[in-house]
C-alpha cells in the first residue's frame, strides 16, 4: 500500500471519521490529480457513515443538498482546504429526465458508489487510514494512456446525466487526454440529450471549457461530437464561411483561434467569450464585391453585437458579463490608424465602450489580429493607438488639477474676472508641478493672497513660466507614454 501525501486538513476529517467507527476514502478529482501529481481544487471524501452520522462527529458542517454531501468546515485560509466534502456511499436508481436520479440510497457500499461515478479517471478511491488505493474500472491504466473513458456502458452514463458529455470535452482540454472511441461515440450517439439539461448547468460547464488553457480543443470536439449545436449553434453558422484575403482561416476556426489567444494571455473570462463571439455576424453579413474581388461583412460587429446578446442570455449568463461582451462585440472594429485619427475620436471610442473597459477592447483586437493568421501581436501602428489611448485617458497637466479653481480666486481677490485671474492660477500651477504637496486649498488660497500683491507685469511674467512649465511637464509625459510602448 502507497501512502500519498495528503493535507492535514483533510487527515483531521477522514481521521474523525474512521476514529468514529466509519470508512473514509478519498474519490473522484482529488485522486485523480494527485495520481497525476497536480493539485487539487477541491477534496471529496465518501463513507458508509449517513448525512446525520457525519455532522454528529464534526463541530461545523453544513448540509443543503439531496445527495447527501455534508461540508465539513475547518479553520485553514487555503480556499481549497476550508471546507471538506464528505458524501455518504451512494447507489442511484434510473435516471428518467437524463438529469438527476429518481432515487438515491446511502451507505451501500463502496464497490456500488464507484459503479455510478462518471469516467474511469474519477472513480478510484484512496484510504488513507490504509494506504489503500480502489480501482475497479481501470482508471488507472487510462491515466497512464491519457485516456477519458466512461464507467461501464457510456451510453447509460450520458442517458443518466446529459451533462456528463460536456464534462468529458472540459476533461479531456484540462487534461489533455483523448477520448475513448466507444465514449466518444456513444457522446455523439446521445448528444441531443444536452437539449434536457438547464441552461444553467451548461453556462457553467461552458465557462470551465473556456477557463481550461486549451479552450480550442475543446470546442473544436465539441462541434465534432456534436455537442456545441446545443452550446452556442451561432458559432456554427461560421463553419465553412470563407473570408476576405486578410484571413487564413474560415469564419469558425478564426473565432476559435481568437479565442484560444486570450487564454494563451490568460485573459479574462469575458475577453474569451468576446473573442470567441466577436465575428458570429460576419454570415449574414458576407457579401462579394465585384469591385474589391473580395467577400465584405459590412456592419458584422452590430448583428454580432446583436447575436452574442441573444446567445448569451439564453446562457443565462449574468447581466454584467453580457454587457461588456456585447460592448467587446460591438466596438472591436474600431478605427485605429495613429496616422488618421485624432484625441478626440480615440477618447469617442472610450466613451463608447467605457473608461473600465478600454483595456478589454485593446486585447480583444490583438485576439482578433492572431485569430487571421499573423503571426505579430503588436505592430508599431497598433502600439502607437495604445498609447494614445493611454494619453487620452491621463489626468490633463492643467491648472483643472488644482486644489483651488477661478471662481475661488475671484473669490479671494475680491475683483471681477479679468487676465490676472489666468496668470494666478498658472503660477500656481508652476508651483506645484515643481511640488505636488503644495497642491492644498490651505496653501493655495494663502498663495493667491501674495500673489493678489503683485503688479500686472511680474505677474503676467510669473503666468508665462507657469504656461511654460505646463507644456514641459505634458511633452515629458507624453514622452514617457511613447517610450513605454515604443512608438
């Protein structure tokens, strides 16, 4: 018998349990990945002791649920360790709505409990009392040969829980591991069975697929499997649907491959899901020009803004998530020729897509970029809009930034408006552009005081430098926003 290292927090739930007269052993993903030598993301523990037995042992559990799992709470700050999950064995009766089963019963046995577990890779169980390890299905073996296969009749599996054929493609990117041919075919055998499955529960297998480091292998069996037509059917109107002589690829896979650059960067969930969507108008918007000899997609990112809407909330995706993504969609064409465009038409853009969002769009051009084929991420003209978003979006060098405004001076001077007022305030801003300290409404309102003293022709003076130490201070800036990205 081997003994594996296991966390302490998980020895203290599985000690207590075998101490109170229970078999512990630890199943599923968290054996699966320390076979592979991975950590786990959670730790799943199975007894023959039920639901009331388990919470009888443990000071903090919790108990919400119809299949039995108890969480057993424990003092650690790793996320991962906080709450262990200890489910009574289970036997399940048939499963009528491909869904959940029409009846659970605990405690049977262990051999029973593995029997309904979904692959192979989830279904040995480790003891650690023993050093015991449980493999009646051969999951070992196929770890070894990197293989994802059903437990026993993989049309039973899929038949019982739909969802379970979304689970093997998530697996099979996370682990990089084939699929097994009569799983494989019994997936694209029951594929239409995901038809019973909540929107919600395929949301979340969907955003696990696009949260893997390999999101394109995963949609790209999906669509093979037959899968995805209940996923995202949009993005399979793409297939096939060849584009203008900028691109190397069809409709489909350039979204893919724009997609799988965003988690080549690690990006976002919801960059992924813009990039994966970013073209789904260009179908009903493909046209040929017989004066470009060429297909266009004139107003593609308004239907696909249109469409990744519509996909996205029968996702069930939250409203949040849907809005940027929909926003990514709409604006990724924007206009970003440095040599044609001006501040103002960049800060358009960022007032169309929203200051926090800015970033987000930048990316999901480069995704766009990489997803045709070329191989550079940033050519100089792609770097020189960045950084002109980034002077777009400083705070300006003004005397708008200080403590104290005109209507203050005025104030203080006790005057009407007139050409004194400028001078003051630019002065000021000589000031604290040396010292950005002095930029107080205390130390302000005193300085105008003194300066309020002065004739017009030192402080008309004074004022010029102010202008001049102004301009200094913004081309220095400017300097280093260039230098930053190498424009």
């Amino acid at each position: 018998m081997t003994k594996l290292a296991i966390p302490k927090e998980v020895l203290i739930v599985a000690d207590g349990l075998e101490n109170a007269g229970f078999e512990a052993y630890l199943v599923g993903g968290c054996v699966r990945d320390i076979v592979l030598e991975k950590k786990p993301k959670d730790w799943d523990l199975t007894t023959n002791a039920t639901p009331e037995e388990i919470q009888k042992i443990f000071p903090e559990t919790f108990y919400e649920n119809t299949y039995g799992t108890v969480g057993v709470v424990g003092e650690s700050e790793d996320p991962t360790l906080k709450v262990i999950e200890v489910t009574p064995y289970r036997k399940e009766g048939t499963y009528s709505d491909a869904r959940r089963p029409d009846m659970v019963e605990f405690g049977v046995s262990l051999e029973e409990d593995l029997k309904r577990r979904d692959f192979t890779v989830n279904a040995i169980a480790y003891r650690p009392k023993t050093g015991e390890m449980v493999d009646l299905h051969g999951g070992h073996e196929d770890i070894k040969n990197r293989l994802i296969r059903a437990v026993g009749n993989p049309n039973t599996r899929f038949q019982e829980d739909a969802l379970r054929m979304m689970r093997a493609v998530r697996l099979s990117a996370e682990l990089g591991f084939a699929i097994e041919q009569e799983t494989a075919e019994a997936l694209h055998t029951n594929a239409s069975q995901l038809e019973k499955i909540s929107k919600e529960r395929i949301r979340d297998e969907f955003v696990r697929i696009l949260e893997t480091a390999t999101p394109m292998q995963a949609i790209f069996l999906s669509q093979k499997l037959g899968l995805l037509k209940y996923i995202a059917p949009d993005l399979e109107l793409g297939i096939g649907i060849g584009q203008n002589q900028a691109h190397s690829f069809d409709v489909f896979e350039h979204l893919v491959r724009a997609m799988q650059h965003a988690a080549d960067k690690e990006w976002t969930t919801t960059i992924r899901l813009a990039a994966l969507f970013h073209d789904v108008g260009k179908p009903e918007t493909r046209r040929w020009s017989d004066e470009k000899k060429d297909w266009t997609f004139h107003g593609h990112e308004v239907i696909g803004a249109r469409i990744t809407k519509k996909a996205l909330r029968e996702l069930k995706f939250p409203n949040e998530v849907i809005e940027i993504a929909v926003k990514l969609v709409r604006w990724h064409m924007f206009f970003s020729d440095p040599d044609k465009i001006t501040l103002s038409a960049v800060r358009r853009m960022i007032v169309n897509v929203g200051q926090e969002n800015i970033w987000d769009l930048l990316n999901l051009r480069i995704c766009d970029r990489i997803g045709t084929g070329r191989p550079k991420e940033q050519p100089f003209r792609f770097r020189k809009y960045k950084s002109m978003v980034d002077e777009a979006l400083r705070d300006p060098i003004s005397v708008a930034m200080l403590a104290v405004d005109g209507e203050m001076v005025i104030k203080i001077l006790g005057e009407k408006p007139g050409p004194r007022v400028g001078w003051i305030l630019h002065a000021l801003l000589e000031e604290v552009l040396e010292d950005p300290k002095k930029n107080t409404k205390e130390y302000l309102e005193e300085k105008v005081k003194v300066l309020s003293l002065m004739e017009d022709s030192a402080l008309k003076e004074m004022g010029e430098e102010g202008k001049k130490a102004r301009e200094k201070a913004e081309e220095k800036e400017l300097e280093e926003i260039r230098a930053k990205y190498h424009v």
